[in-house]
C-alpha cells in the first residue's frame, strides 16, 4: 500500500476540497451572526442570506482552487 502524500494529486485535492469545506462553514457562521447580532434581521431570513453568500462562495473557492482541471 502506498503511504498518502501530498505529491499524490487525489489526496491534494481531496485535503484542499476539505479545508475549503472548513473555511466555508466558518464563514457562514460568521455571516449569520452578524446579520442576527449586528444587522438584526429575523433569523430565517439571516439563514437564508447567509446560505446564499456561503453557497457563492464556496463554489468560486473550489472552482479556483480544488478543480482546475474541469472535473
């Protein structure tokens, strides 16, 4: 059995599709407590906001970084 490494293409991209993951989820939390906390909208609708803006993002994220080669 092969060791993973980091030269290995499928665990790169599988470890950079993770920490994209991570980086996302912080950021939508981060956006639903500011638009409860500071901007004070209902908590519905700062789910639904926030969701859109982590879905956008995070789909820009992993088009750039994960899958470059299209797949």
């Amino acid at each position: 059995m092969s060791k993973f490494k980091l030269t290995n293409p499928l665990f790169r991209q599988l470890f950079l599709f993770l920490s994209v993951g991570v980086l996302c989820y912080f950021i939508s939390l981060i956006l639903l407590m500011f638009c409860v906390e500071i901007a004070s909208i209902e908590v519905n609708l700062a789910n639904l906001i926030s969701s859109v803006i982590y879905i956008f993002i995070c789909y820009l994220l992993n088009a750039k970084f994960v899958f470059k080669e299209g797949r």
